[in-house]
C-alpha cells in the first residue's frame, strides 16, 4: 500500500476565488504520458466547489480533509471499488492540483493517495485507472502465487523480469510463460516484446513461468492447468452453437458477436471465404483488412463445431487498436460496438476502391421515386460491400422551414433503425417519511410523480397518503449517513436518481427557508473513539458517523445547549432510552471552559478574552478545593501561572500513565457514562456546543457510581478519572450529567464550525449542521441501534411495480412522427440564409435483407439520464412493414416486406452496471439457444420477449432458408455446463459480467 502523504495538519490556504482560480487552472493541463494525476471523490470535489463558491469562510459548506474513503472497497486493503465511473464517482487531478489541494485540506489519516500515471495506449493517451493485476506463478507449484500490477503499456518482457526477481530464477535459465485465462485453459505468451494490452492480459489471470529440465525436455507439453486436449478434440457439436469468453467486461462484445454470427447471409459470406477475394487494403476509411479478417477468425471457430466456448483476444485486441474507446476493459454498448463493427467490416470489404465525390441534390419537387433511385444510385458508387448488401436501406428525410415554409426533402442510407420507446409522463419513486411523532418509525412510500415534475410534485403526492402538508416537508437525499443534498421545493425531480435514498421530513412550520424565528437544524450521529489520534498533529477524538440524520425546525431562542439538548431527548425518544433517576448524578462544571467555548475555529472573540483575564485571579481557591477532594487532605493552597497550567495540561495530554493523572479525562469520563466535546480536547482551544461534564465529582458520588456499576473495573475506572489535574476552576453551580455532546459541524459531518457560547445561542450563517457526539459506553448502553433502523413499509410499497408494455410497431411510429429539431442542432435554410428549428419527418423508403432495430432504451439529457424497462412486445414472425413504407408494392419481382426474428441482444440491469446476453436461432437446425458469454442453453420462443430486449434482428422471409438438419433433442449427454435447457427467465448469469450504456 502506497505511504499516506497526509501533511498532518494543512497549511493556511489562500482566499475562496484564488483556490477555485488556481485549480480550475491546472485541471485544463493535457494528458502527457508518464505523469502522474490523482483520483479525487466526486462528492467531496463537489463539496469543495460549494465550499469555494460562497465566498464564505465560514460556510457550512467547508468539506474538511479530503476524504476518498467511497472510492475504496474497504479501508484494510484500501483497493480500489471496481466499476467507478469517471465524473460519476471520481474525478481526476493533475499532481499540481492534487498537492495544493493536499496542503490546503490535508486527507483523510491513513488514506492513501490514488496516484496513477498516464499511459500512451494505441490512439489514446489516458489515465489508467485500474492498472493489470495479475497472479504470478511457476509450473512447478502453481498454489505459490505472488500479485504484482502491470500497466497495459508494459512489455511482457517486464513480467517475465518480475517472475524470475521473485522466484530467484537463475537469468541462465531458459523458460517460457503461460497465460492462464480460465481454470480449465491457458496460452502460451510467446512474443515479449508485445505489450500487456496486446496481450489482453487482464487482472485476476495468472501468468506462468515454465523452466526447461537439465536434459533438455520441459517438464510438461503444457502445464497442468490445461483443459484436457482430449476433451476438446473429441468434442462435436452443433456447428455455431459456440459461447464467447468473457475477457473481462466484455459481455457486450459476445453479445453483439452472437447476433451477428446467427445472420445467415453474413457469416455464409465468411465461411465461403467469398471475404478474401473483397479485402480492401487501401482504403484510408478502413482497417486495412485487419478487423474483416480477425472477425472471420472469431466465426470459423465458432462454427466449426470443434469448440464449447471461443475466446475472442485477437478480435478485441484489433477493436482496441482502430476503436480507443474499445481499449481496456471498461464498460461499453453493445449498439456502440456493433456500429463501429459493421462500419469497420463494410470498410475492410468495400469493392470501392477509389471513391469519386459525389454532390448531393435536393428534390427540388421531383417525384420520390427519382431522387431515391439517384439516392441509392450515388451510395452505390461510393459504397459497396457484403455488409451494403446486407443491412443497408433508405429512408426519406423531410426538413420544413417554420418561417418561410421552404420543404427539403433528401434520401439517406441506414443500417440500423434507433426506434424510441414511448416515455411514460410519470414515475414511481420510493421515499422514506420522517415524522414529527418522535415514536412513529420511518414510513417507506412508493408514490407516483410527474416525470417533469419538481420536488414540490414529490411532497404533493405524498401528501395525499400522509395528510400532512407539504409546505411542512422537507426532501433530503441520504448517503453514508449524511445529507448529501437538501432540495429545494422548485427543483426539478430529473436531479434525484432512482438509486438514491430519499427521506422526507415533516417539520413544525411550513417553511423551509430559513427565518428570524426559526432555524432548520441537519442533525447527524457521530459515534467518538475510546483513544485520542496524536499522529494526526493534535489530540483530537476521531468521530464516525452512523444511523440517521435528521431535519428538524427549532425556534432560533431555543438553538442554546441545554435547550436544544432537551430537543433532541424527546426526538430520540424511540431509541435513545433516558438515565433513569438514579443515574442521574450531578456535576460541577469547569469554568475554563467558557474561554475555549467563546472561540470560533481556535481565535478568541473579544467577550472570551475578558472571560479568561477575570477567571484568571480566582485560580487558587478552585485548584485548593479541587486537590483537597481529589488526594483527601488538606495540603494548602498550590501556587500556578495561567501558563503552567496550560503546560501542565498539555503534559497531561502527551502523557497519560503519570500516577498523579490516570488516564486523560476525556476517558475516564466515557467509564462513568459521560463525555467530552466531539473531538477536540480543551488543550485545543476549540469549544463544545454540548455540556462538558467536570471530570471531578464527590466522593459520596462516587460511592454512588460504584453502587451502580457491577464491574469493580469500571468503578476503578472511574475514580481515577475523578483525579483533576491541579490549575482547575469550577463553577459552584451543579449541573446533571449528559447522554451526549452537540457539535457545530460541515456539511459532511467531519469538521467542527462555530460554537456557542456559555449558556448562549448557537450563530448560524448559512445552513445549520450540527452533530450529536457519542461516547462509545454510552452510545451501547443507551442507544438501540436494532430500534433506530426499524421502519415500516406502507402498502404501497406491496402494489407491484407495472411495467408498460408497448407494441413494437408503436415505437416504428414514434420513430416515424413529426418532430421539431432542437436548438443544438438547428437546420441552414438555404431560403432564409439562416439556421432554423425546422420540423423533421422521418419515413422508410426501402428496407434491406437483415434489419436491426435499436430500441433506444437508454435516455439522455442535460439533467438526467435513465434507462427504460418498458417491456416491447414484438413479433417473431410476419413483422409486416407494408404500412410504414413509402415506396409501394407495383409488381411481384418487389421483395416482400415481412420479416422473422432470427436473434436478439439483451441488456440487463441499470445505467451503471449490467449485463448483456443474447437469443438467437441457429441457421441450420432452426432451434433458438440462449448465450450468456461461454455458457450456452436451450430456450424456448415464449422466453425471448423480455423488458432486457435491445437489439432486434430480422431477416426478410424470402430470403430465410429452411433448415438443413433437424433440431437437436435435450439429453443428459450434453457436455457438462454447455449446452442444457434453459429453464430461467432469462437472466441466468446476469451478475458474472457489467456493462453499460454510454453517452
């Protein structure tokens, strides 16, 4: 694990605008390859920015350390969380920017930082998030493994150095490594001077070295962790019944390969090697041949019938090489791949080899017919391929000029149809409601909202299941135990996501804002450490947040100590259980603390200053009472300095075994069921917003303690706690001790703000956040963690979830609807020499042998994104298109315009995570199989209309052959794991891979 760089305490930073001036700034510097840039939390990063933007010094707002602690799987190994999402979970930093933010803000203790270099990939240059981790190993004990990471720009050479430092492999040695990609298979890396990337080296694959044996021969042809040859070569199946290896997050690659591979006419076209003849290697827009090429690898080995699963490494490395987007194993569309995979093939394969530019005409008035023929005529002379043949169609597009009525009519080639599915106006959202009761458990609801809506839309409808009104509620999102964003009623609800945690709060009065006559108060749970951190450069008590926050309206005369303690008793009446009488022991309080109380952020106003010269005389009468009580004589008066005192609490604090002290006061105060402020001690010159018990009591008192605790430990605990240190003052007033501390804090919870002052009221400049800080005792003996989780579920929540069902052809509408272009992509009106929001008209002229319908599932816009789970129904035959095509039937040499499905991509899961499967018919014995990566089954027709439907395949009827060979018969000889019956719903392994759709 790399060392913390925490500074231990962060230099004074420079002014709000200069720190957003300075960072902005460096975040605009390119990527160069070999330095270095640091990942930063997205949520403290938009905190900061909060923070910097108020010009408010004292802001709430002020996000503390920072703090990357969501970015880790856990906070022992501190490795990375899989799956973070750039500008989602985390932003990236030059090293400049990462140091001063550093120095300004400190991290976190013990969190290291997240350095990554970035690496010069083929076409790209980017910051390697996640470098290769891999298992290094040699044939001879394959249980030995050692992790070492890689970049993907690294030469295998550097991992074959890193096998032989480790395992004290002689140079003179001759050896060879293996590549273990699953547990049944591995291969041999026989090039090392290719990179890691090349390679497709992933993490969690194992690399092995094998040694050559003094005679000559290696130990084994191949090492044990092959699958056994004989298996492989025996076995015979059904030609193109053949599942994919996933090579980590590629899902989607299998996905989109499966389809493809089930479309009769393409993979004929390879298998014929009719390709070999069309290899385009001149042309500028293609791949040279490469990617047509390692696609026909891919395909001759599925449909050999030699194979269970195939692993496609050469053609994903060829993606990565002409597609940078492709590179790595990050999370990708199936739709994307596709796009670019029929593009690069159609290239690769263009029978064009000089292409002529060609000008476009208008219609100009002319029939349809003519401009589509010239259309279709002009595309040819341009582009010509097995994948044109195949996929290509036509459509007419009509643009209208809203001003002068100027009609443009043009005939563009498609190879896919992108269909939207019909957007429901509204949505269903689950809240947890908080209400005023203090004994009533949290409600969860599922309400119905406008989609457009905004929060006030939320509160209405919840409203109507609570009677409570919704000018009295207040819309909170939930994360890690703290707010992470209060709403306003006017927001718009695209801002809360369907994942997030939304509690609503019922408050007194009917105003969020707040007023001169109330205050509303974030409340959150901070739970204190037994033990000081010295080695964060102060004595402070670490605190951690847990359970519940709050929202709570209290009137600003009540936002004193003992009022708001009051407060905040009865609202955690449920779970908090009260001291009973005989608990509640009576205490003196320091008058020192006053000093450290008036002090906001460690500067003394001008009313503490007094406070602290007039305490300053009365010091002796105190500091001989309290050494009396504590040692049980009179010894006289003791002679202190206000800076003695202050050295010999600061002695006190380095140094806890000394026999005249016990343990630090702090301490001995959780023993006897009291505490300190939340984590600064009073040596820090910082002030509690909670009441301070004295640490000394009486000692009639102390027999009652010890009449209380059944532990004699304890008890003794708490006696020694009892031992002040001389130089104390107290007030001669008594006071009961308290269940807890209240603390001024951030909005994050992590850092203490501005304090009251004795007996006073808190002064809130922004938005309040305070913290109710629990000594560790007396946070298990007094608070029912199991009793502050419970809730209840309304029932709502037991009306199930229904899903929208549409028609296919529905969605073939809406693509084929009037719409009016938006303002980012206007339309030149060559009459009104301008650009205008024309309305659009999209009709289908011709359609190809193969169509793919997109069904855009995933919605995307300036303020939300989401993606759709209505469930289309399509056909499986007779898709008839005769109503939505343009160009009619005049005689019977026309083709037909009725289709069957012959394969389907599916997409499961949300925006952020998922995965991606296929169905698809085999072309020789007719029957449909189910592939989830190298898993293949059987399924059934009735199985394939799913809400994961993506990508539709149809082929016209007239060119689908019948098939040549009967379907096969589900038996128990069927290879193990391979080919069975499909007896799920269809998400069989959805969990093993994920994927996404991007933007």
């Amino acid at each position: 694990m790399a060392a913390n760089c925490s500074t231990g305490s962060a230099t004074e930073p420079p002014g709000l605008e200069t720190q957003w001036r300075e960072i902005d700034n460096l975040n605009q510097q390119q990527l160069r390859a070999g330095d270095s840039w640091y990942l930063l939390d997205k949520r403290w990063f938009d905190q900061w920015k909060e923070y910097v933007h108020t010009g408010d010094q004292n802001s709430s707002s002020y996000p503390g350390k920072i703090d990357n602690t969501e970015l880790f799987e856990d906070l022992d190994s501190y490795h990375l969380k899989e799956r973070l999402s750039e500008n989602e979970d985390f932003i990236l930093v030059p090293s400049e920017a990462w140091h001063k933010l550093l120095s300004w803000y400190d991290l976190m203790d013990d969190q290291p930082p997240l350095e990554r270099k970035v690496v010069d990939l083929p076409s790209t240059v980017k910051v390697e998030v996640y470098p290769v981790e891999i298992y290094l190993c040699l044939s001879s004990n394959l249980e030995s493994t050692v992790t070492a990471r890689f970049s993907r720009a690294d030469k295998i050479h550097a991992i074959h150095q890193k096998i032989r430092q480790h395992f004290n492999v002689s140079e003179t040695a001759e050896s060879r490594l293996w590549m273990r990609s699953t547990d049944t298979s591995s291969e041999r890396l026989r090039n090392l001077n290719m990179t890691v990337l090349d390679a497709c080296l992933i993490s969690g694959m194992t690399v092995i070295m094998e040694i050559r044996n003094a005679d000559g021969t290696w130990p084994t042809s191949r090492p044990q962790i092959m699958r056994n040859t004989a298996d492989e070569d025996s076995y015979r199946g059904p030609p193109g019944v053949c599942g994919l290896t996933n090579l980590g997050n590629t899902c989607f690659m299998n996905s989109a390969l499966q389809c493809l591979s089930n479309t009769p006419p393409l993979t004929e076209y390879f298998l014929m090697n009719l390709y070999l003849e069309e290899l385009n290697f001149t042309n500028p827009l293609g791949m040279k041949g490469e990617i047509a090429e390692a696609y026909a690898d891919v395909i001759k080995q599925m449909w050999s019938g030699r194979h269970y699963s195939v692993v496609p490494r050469v053609f994903k490395t060829k993606v990565g090489h002409f597609a940078s987007q492709f590179l790595g194993y990050q999370q990708h569309d199936s739709q994307e791949l596709l796009s670019f995979l029929l593009d690069g093939l159609h290239e690769d394969l263009n029978r064009v080899k000089k292409k002529e530019y060609i000008e476009l005409k208008d219609a100009d008035g002319r029939p349809d017919q003519e401009v589509a023929e010239e259309a279709w005529r002009n595309h040819l002379r341009r582009n010509d391929s097995v994948i044109v043949d195949t996929f290509h169609g036509l459509f007419k597009s009509t643009l209208v000029c809203p001003e002068c009525n100027k009609v443009s009519v043009t005939f563009d080639p498609f190879c896919y149809l992108s269909v939207p599915l019909p957007v429901s106006k509204e949505r269903v959202m689950e809240v947890f409601y908080v209400s005023l009761d203090p004994m009533a458990k949290p409600t969860q609801y599922r309400l119905i909202v406008p989609k457009a809506g905004r929060v006030i839309d939320l509160c209405t409808a919840l409203s109507q299941a609570t009677d409570v009104p919704p000018s009295q509620m207040a819309v909170a999102d939930v994360f890690n135990h703290r707010f992470y964003r209060i709403y306003q009623v006017d927001e718009s609800l695209s801002c809360i996501l369907d994942r997030d945690d939304i509690f609503v709060y019922q408050l007194n009065s009917g105003c969020m804002d707040q007023t001169d006559e109330e205050v509303i108060l974030a409340v959150y749970m901070r739970e204190r450490s037994h033990y000081r951190d010295y080695g964060s450069g102060s004595n402070s008590y670490s605190t951690s947040l847990f359970g519940h926050p709050l929202l709570m309206s209290v009137p600003r005369t009540q936002c004193t100590r003992e009022d708001l303690y009051q407060l905040l008793l009865k609202r955690l009446a449920r779970y908090v259980r009260p001291l009973d009488p005989s608990e509640e022991v009576e205490e003196e309080e320091d008058e020192d603390e006053e000093l450290y109380k008036a002090q906001t952020n460690g500067v003394s106003d001008d009313e503490g200053d007094e406070d602290s010269e007039e305490a300053g005389p009365s010091k002796k009468e105190e500091e001989t009472q309290q050494s009396n009580q504590a040692d049980g004589q009179n010894n006289g008066p003791l002679e202190a300095s206000p800076s003695s005192e202050r050295e010999e609490r600061a002695e006190e604090g380095e140094s806890s075994s000394e026999p005249d002290r016990g343990s630090s006061t702090e301490e001995g105060q959780s023993a006897c069921g009291s505490t300190d402020t939340n984590s600064q001690d009073a040596t820090d010159g910082d002030q509690s917003a909670g009441a301070e018990p004295s640490g000394k009591e009486e000692e009639d008192d102390d027999e009652e303690e010890e009449e209380e605790e059944e532990d004699g430990e304890e008890a003794a605990t708490c006696a020694q706690a009892n031992k002040r240190v001389p130089g104390r003052r107290h007030y001669t007033e008594r006071r009961k001790k308290a269940l807890f501390t209240i603390q001024a804090v951030n909005s994050n919870g992590t850092t203490e703000r501005g304090m009251a002052e004795a007996g006073g009221s808190f002064s809130f400049s922004s938005q309040p956040y305070i913290a109710i800080d629990w000594d560790p005792d007396m946070k298990k003996k007094y608070y029912n963690e199991n009793e502050a989780e419970k809730y209840i579920k309304h029932q709502s929540m037991d009306v199930p979830h229904q899903q929208t069902t549409v028609q296919l052809q529905e969605c073939i509408e809406l693509f084929t609807t009037v719409e009016t272009l938006e303002e980012e992509n206007p339309w030149y009106c060559p009459t009104c020499k301008r650009h205008q929001l024309a309305t659009k008209k999209l009709d289908l002229w011709s359609l190809p042998e193969v169509l793919i319908i997109h069904l855009k599932r995933f919605s995307y816009t300036k303020y939300s994104r989401e993606k759709l789970d209505t469930i289309v129904e399509f056909p499986l035959r007779d898709l008839d298109f005769s109503g939505f095509l343009l160009k009619k039937t005049t005689n019977s040499t026309e083709p037909p315009s009725r289709y069957d499905l012959i394969a389907v991509s599916n997409h499961y899961g949300g925006l952020r995570d998922g995965h991606y499967t296929s169905y698809a018919q085999n072309k020789d014995n007719g029957q449909w199989y189910y592939f989830d990566d190298s898993k293949v089954t059987y399924a059934r027709e009735e199985q394939i209309v799913t809400s994961a439907a993506y990508l539709l395949f149809y082929q016209r009827q007239d060119k689908i052959r019948q098939p040549t060979v009967p379907p096969p018969v589900p038996s128990s000889t069927q290879p193990e794991n391979h080919i069975t019956s499909q007896t799920h719903d269809g998400v069989d392994g959805a969990s093993s891979c994920v994927s996404m759709e991007t933007d």
